[in-house]
C-alpha cells in the first residue's frame, strides 16, 4: 500500500484501519492513548497518491467528491487521529517544502483590497440564510461562543458572548458604536436594545444586511441602529465604542495596518475597541489550502505577535488582551451535531457534495482548535491609557450587572431602551 511507510510512521495514536481501491487492508495505531477508531477507505489511486504529496488539500476534496469515504466511524473520528497525531510533530513527506513554498505567497493570497474583499465574503457569508439557519442558534452568531459553563447550550453561550464583549466595551447610554463585520446583525441589537447604545453596523454580505435590517424592523431599533452594506475603510463618522467579531481573520496580513489605523482614526480620544477574533498559539504561518479554496478565500488566523506589532505601530493601547481556549471547539462542534440532525434539509438546499464539504468543515474546525494550537483572542484598544479602569474588576461586575438585566427585562420587554434603568457597577468608573 502507497501509504504503508508514512501511516506506519504519523499513527501511534487512535486506530486508523485503510482499506485501498483494491481492497487491501491495514491498521495503525492503538486506542492506548487515544481512544478512538475508524476505517478509511479509498476508492481509486489518485487520491492516494495526491494524499502523499497534499495531504491538506486531498483529504477534503477527496471526501468531499466521494473519493474516500469513513467506515466504522465517521469523518470527526478520521479528524481526530490525524490532528492529535500531528500535533505531536509527525509530518507527511512534501509538508516543509509545501509549507515553505506557501509562506512564500501568504501575503498574494491574502491581498484584500475593496472590491475583492466583498467578493471574498460573499463566497462564503452570501450563502443561504436557510443553511446557516440549520446549525446557528437562534441569534444567527457566526462566530466563537462563551461557554462559562461546560453544560450550557449554544444559545446561552452564544448569548453570554455578548454580554462578555458589552462590559468589555463599557456601554453607556447613546454611546456612539461601530460594528465592524456586523453580520446578521445579533450584537449590534442587543448592544442598542439591552443598553441603549446607537449602533453602526458595517458588512459586505447582501444576505447578511437584508436580515440585519429586517430584524432591527422587527424589533422596533430602526432608530437606534444602522446597518450598511459598507467597507470599513469607507466609514468616515467617528465613535466612542467600535466592536469587531469575526471579521479580523478577512483582513489578511497586508492590511493589519491599515485595519489599526482605521480603528484608531474613527475612535473618539476617550473611545474604546474590542476586537474579537480567531488566532493561534504558535508563530505565523500558513492557511491551511482546502480551506481557502472552498470556504474562506483571502482568509488567515492570525498569530498574536503579528497581530500585536500593528497596533503597535497604529499608536493604540493594548489595555486587555484574554485568550479563550477550546470555547471555539465546543462551538464548532455544537454546529456540526445540528448540521448533521438536520442533514436532509441541508440536501434540500445544497447536493450532497457540498453537504460533505460542510460536515468537513465544522469536524476540522473543531479539531483544529482542539488539537492544533488555535484559539480565540479578544483584544481592547483605546486611545488614552487611562480610558479604562485599572483593573479587570470592572469587566466581571458588569458581566454579573448585565446578566441582573436581563434578568429585570425578561419582566420589562415592553420599555423603551431609554427608558431602561441602568444600574453602573461599582467599579465600571474606575
């Protein structure tokens, strides 16, 4: 078998049985320490040989057309084996020379001017809002959730995310608030409807503006909130708040400057950011290949030593940095086990290509952040070192406050945002 010798070498962990487009069969590994198996099977040469030289772009493609297919398991467990195995240093022939050779081109992979910006979004955001309704909760959040408790479900995490960012931003009243990446528009209506903020929402989806737009209808906060289909580098108004959730891995390498300095020139002198976003642990490298072809194009997890040295240079304060570890694994993997328990509506929407192309998607994402070095990190900027308090005391206070006002308004929902009493934690002044 083509694969004997790297297998052999790559699998300790987990059992992995392969069966090749003869029927020849074999196993690696053990369940000692991993205690997970499945069967791999091929169904024709080529994918074994392009598994050799390509691992990252074969595997998806090839499970994606049916090349190979997952017996005795499924394709989480596949993932499963082979990331924690590689994340002990086990590499396939080819991965440096690769690796390097992608270095090399990160930064024309990653060019994001306007225009292809927008096409780059739309690839994947301007999708049908009745996919996404199969596996985002209620809220349509579209990024990493909070999970303050191991037993919450999608929705509160999803919830408690944004009750995170809202004490981290320091919201008064008829605060000024850009949001930039707004997406379907969830946390831009609960900043302006829970605390009465007037937010500026940009995005560069059409999909993703409509719902926005209808929602803020619905919800009767069509004057305390603007959702646009604009670039962020076109918006000219200044804010005392500006928040941005997911959009930071769009902007590519090439612009992390110019993203820094855009926040620091639409933020007000006392203003405060809170730029939330996928990073990884380990220094900069490469977007892995099948995923910029088919779901993200111009996209890149950024290393926080990257990310760090352009604010630096924006002439930003970096007042709090948190990193949340594994909360994006648990995400990703309540999205796949709703995607798959609705999996024939999605093949109502979409054929079954692309439905494999999904399920592969959401079991390395989870697998990714689980077993290879990524993370999420949100980051708060202003521009005066003294514009947030001294200590984090603040941020848990508010979080509590907000959780207490929720509470109230679940009895209350008929009150205008201004109406609202808004108790401010002890520490929130500083």
């Amino acid at each position: 078998m083509l694969l004997t010798p790297i297998l052999k070498r790559m699998i300790t962990d987990g059992e992995l049985t392969v069966i090749d487009h003869k029927g020849r069969k074999e196993t690696f590994g053990s369940c000692d320490n991993l205690n997970v198996k499945c069967t791999l099977r091929f169904h024709d040469a080529a994918t074994q040989w392009r598994l050799i030289f390509n691992p990252n772009m074969a595997v998806g493609e090839g499970y994606m057309n049916g090349n190979l297919s997952i017996e005795d398991g499924d394709i989480r467990d596949f993932l499963k084996i082979a990331t924690f195995n590689m994340e002990r240093g086990r590499k396939m022939p080819a991965h440096d020379l690769l690796f390097t050779l992608r270095r090399i081109v990160k930064f024309v992979q990653q060019y994001n001017p306007v225009g292809k910006a927008q096409q780059n979004v739309a690839h994947h955001y301007d999708l049908s809002g009745a996919l996404y309704d199969l596996f985002l909760d209620k809220d349509k959040q579209y990024s990493c959730a909070y999970f303050s408790d191991d037993s919450a479900s999608l929705e509160q995490a999803q919830f408690d995310k944004k009750k995170h960012l809202a004490a981290k931003l320091l919201l008064k009243p008829n605060h000024r608030v850009l949001d930039i990446g707004s997406g379907w528009g969830g946390l831009g209506l609960y900043l302006a409807e829970q605390l009465g903020a007037n937010v500026t929402g940009v995005t560069l989806s059409k999909e993703q503006l409509a719902v926005a737009q209808s929602r803020a209808k619905e919800k009767g906060l069509s004057a305390k909130t603007e959702f646009r289909l604009q670039d962020y580098r076109h918006v000219s108004e200044r804010f005392e708040r500006i928040v941005s959730v997911g959009m930071f891995e769009h902007v590519g390498v090439g612009h992390f400057g110019e993203f820094f300095g855009k926040v620091r020139d639409l933020m007000t002198d006392d203003g405060i950011a809170v730029i939330h976003s996928i990073g990884r642990f380990t220094p900069p490298t490469v977007t892995n290949p099948w995923i910029r072809k088919y779901i993200f194009p111009g996209g890149y997890m950024p290393s926080l030593s990257e990310t760090l040295k352009s604010v630096e240079k924006s002439g930003l304060y970096v007042t709090d940095i948190e990193i949340l570890r594994l909360h994006y694994a648990d995400t990703a993997r309540a999205w796949r086990e709703r995607f798959l328990a609705n999996i024939d509506q999605a093949k109502e929407i979409y054929d079954d290509r692309f439905c494999r192309m999904w399920e592969f998607y959401l079991a390395g994402a989870e697998m990714s952040f689980r077993h290879q070095h990524l993370m999420v990190f949100q980051i708060q900027l202003s521009k005066q070192i003294d514009s947030v308090p001294r200590t984090r005391d603040y941020m848990i206070d508010r979080e509590r406050a907000l959780a207490s006002f929720d509470e109230f308004m679940s009895d209350e929902a008929a009150l205008a945002p201004d109406d609202r009493e808004w108790q401010e934690p002890k520490h929130a002044t500083g």
